[in-house]
C-alpha cells in the first residue's frame, strides 16, 4: 500500500490494478479485526500488560532506506503499530534492525509511562522481541566496533532503557 501511494501523482495502469486488488482483498476482509481477550498469555510471564515486536526490512531497492515497524500488543490483540521508512541509509541489516528496535523501546517507553499515569504501573520491564541477533548484542553490549561505529548516537538510546530495566529485549 505504502509503495502504491507514492506514486499517486502518475499513476499506471499497472498501478490501477494494483490498486483494484487492494480493494478487493479489503472488501474480503472488512468482517475481520483485531480481538482481545483477557486469557492473553504474555510471552515473557510476568504481569505486564504489553510485549511487543520489533523488525526492519533491509535496503529498498529504490533509494536503499530500510523499512522499520513494531507492534505492541496488548490481551492478544495490537494497540500501537508503525511501519516507516528509516530516514537513514543502513549500511548492514544489522544496523535496520537496530533502529526498528529503538523505534520500539521509544512507542514502549511512551507506553509505560501513559499506562502508570492512568493508574497502571509496569513491574517488570517490556519485553521488545527482535529477529537479528546483531542488534540485539548490541543492545546488550556496550562495546563499539568497527561495524557498527558509524551508527548515529539517536538509536543507542535503547541501550538506556535496558539498563533503566524499563525495556528487556530478546529474540523471537
């Protein structure tokens, strides 16, 4: 959908059917939401009330930014998600991996905190799940590299929050 909307101002035909498959695929679909349930079982057993995912598509080949997104669910069903371009070049998968799970801690982070003001405190910290093992040493290891040096100062933040215990992150 993202790709078909960015070129709206000169549309194909090509772009015309796929936009005609995406409508139907949504007419087929229009029954179908996110449910919730209160037997939700949370993958790291403690009594938080979220967990998300974290994942980053590597390199579009057309300008090479990567595609980073996360999901936080919540009884089962997702409350919060976001899929974007990254606004950098990532120059290894590792690195895209990286910035989707900042991305991630950030929306946790926010989360958190909203939850403790409505009168719901986090005991234990979010467990943020990732696919790449690389970053998720990296967020665990505080060693810089000489693969990973040129990564912008921005995406370590993630790095505090386990630190904080506020974010716990782990692989899938």
């Amino acid at each position: 959908m993202n790709r078909l909307a960015a070129c709206t101002a000169n549309l194909s035909l090509q772009h015309v059917t796929a936009l005609k498959q995406i409508l139907r695929y949504l007419a087929g679909t229009k029954n179908l939401g996110i449910t919730y349930s209160n037997t939700s079982v949370n993958p790291n057993d403690n009594s938080n009330f979220f967990y998300g995912f974290a994942d980053a598509a590597y390199a579009n080949h057309d300008d090479c930014k990567s595609t980073s997104g996360y999901v936080v669910l919540v009884a089962g069903g997702a409350i919060t998600w976001k899929s974007k371009k990254q606004t950098t070049i990532a120059l290894l998968s590792t690195e895209a991996e990286y910035v989707a799970l900042s991305e991630a801690g950030r929306e946790a982070c926010w989360l958190r905190n909203l939850f403790e003001e409505l009168g719901y405190p986090q005991e234990f910290p979010i467990l943020i799940k990732g696919d790449n093992d690389g970053s998720i040493s990296m967020v665990k290891n505080h060693q810089f590299h000489n693969r990973s040096k040129h990564i912008a100062i921005r995406w370590h933040w993630v790095r505090e929050l386990v630190e904080q215990g506020l974010v716990s992150i782990e692989s899938c």
